[in-house]
C-alpha cells in the first residue's frame, strides 16, 4: 500500500506583527523573515548555496575559536535590525566587542559582518532591499556571493554608505578578522577546496 506523506507549512499571519509576536510564531522548521511587520517564507536552498556556505561556516568557525575574536552564527538565527524588522543571514560575523547583543534566540543589533549567498529568487532582495537595510542598520561588513554569475562582492561601510571592496590579485583581507583572508576562486572550485587544505594555507593547522 502506497504511503502518502502528507507535508505543512506553517502558514503566516496575515497582519503586521510586532517583532514579540513574531519570536512567539516562529520555529525552526519554518525559515522565515520579517519585513516591516510582515513575514517572508523562504525558498528553499540549493545545493551550491548549501556546499558554499559550509565551507565558509567551517572555516570561519575554527578561525574564530582560535584567535577569540567572536562568534560565527548561521541561518536561522536572527538578527533584529529595526522594530519590525528581522533578517536571517546566511552567515554572519558578532565580535567579542559585540557579543553583548546576543541573546538566546537572537542577535538584538546589527551584526559586525554578514554574507548573503545569492539564489535566483533572492537577486533582488539580496542585493536591494537587505544591502539597504544592512546599510541603514550600520552593518560594517556586507559579503555577497553569487554562484550564479561566480562573482564575490565586498563592501565595507565607509561613512552612512557601502563602499565596494575589490579583492587584490583574487585575495581579500578585512581588518574584522585579522590574518584571515578569502580567495575569491575558491567557492568556484567543483567540489570546493578541503577543508583541512584550507585551514593550512590559513595557517590554523
């Protein structure tokens, strides 16, 4: 006999929330943000999104847990930026000068860094509405990755306003993260670097 699986979405509410009652109706099954009181389900993540952001997960965990100098978190935790404004980031960066606004269940304040890994549905807030928000809310630092197009965008905030960063001969370095840097060619690699190769040429092994 045949087993039909039967699948359900938590089903948002369909008035402006304030942000209480959005930590009240969320859960972990459910990858959501909200925008201006109003929630936004989440598409789900390919697997080049999935295999990058591990990768950068991985290693920027255990730089961080070597050199003390903050907290690596992933999505779905959030991140309050505004009243009713709540972001899930892909990756993002709290320092230890920071970490005062970490909470159990959220970050109360603007991340130092956060990356955003680029899916087709999420071009245009990606790069839109969230550059703006992560502007607004003073976030330092703004990663985004596209796999799509294999191009990597940095942008440091330079007065109220982003300023791009460009990678010298392929390698970026940010003063957020001391010794630790980034080769742009490495998310295009098929399959991505290992992970203990990475950690060497990072000398963290």
């Amino acid at each position: 006999m045949a087993i039909t699986e039967i699948q359900t979405t938590k089903m948002p509410p369909d008035h402006i929330m304030s942000f209480e009652e959005y930590m009240a109706w969320g859960d972990e099954d459910v990858r959501s943000e909200l925008v201006d009181g109003k929630v936004l389900i989440m598409s789900p993540i390919s697997l080049k999104h999935q295999e990058i952001a591990s990768f950068l997960t991985a290693i920027l965990r255990i730089y961080t847990e070597v050199t003390h100098t903050g907290h690596i978190l992933t999505a779905p935790f959030a991140m309050r930026i505004g009243d009713k404004t709540v972001r899930e980031p892909d990756l993002l960066f709290v320092s230890k000068t920071h970490e005062d606004r970490l909470t159990n269940t959220y970050l109360n304040g603007p991340a130092d860094m956060v990356i955003e890994i680029i899916s087709p549905e999420s071009i245009g807030r990606d790069r839109g509405v969230k550059f703006v928000e992560y502007e607004s809310a003073g976030v330092p630092e703004y990663w985004l990755i596209d796999p799509i197009r294999q191009q990597v965008e940095f942008y440091r905030l330079n007065g109220p306003h982003y300023q791009l960063i460009n990678p010298i001969e392929g390698i970026y370095k940010t003063d957020l993260l001391p010794s630790f840097f980034i080769q742009t060619n490495w998310f295009w690699q098929d399959p991505l670097p290992p992970i203990l190769d990475t950690l060497k040429q990072l000398k963290l092994l």
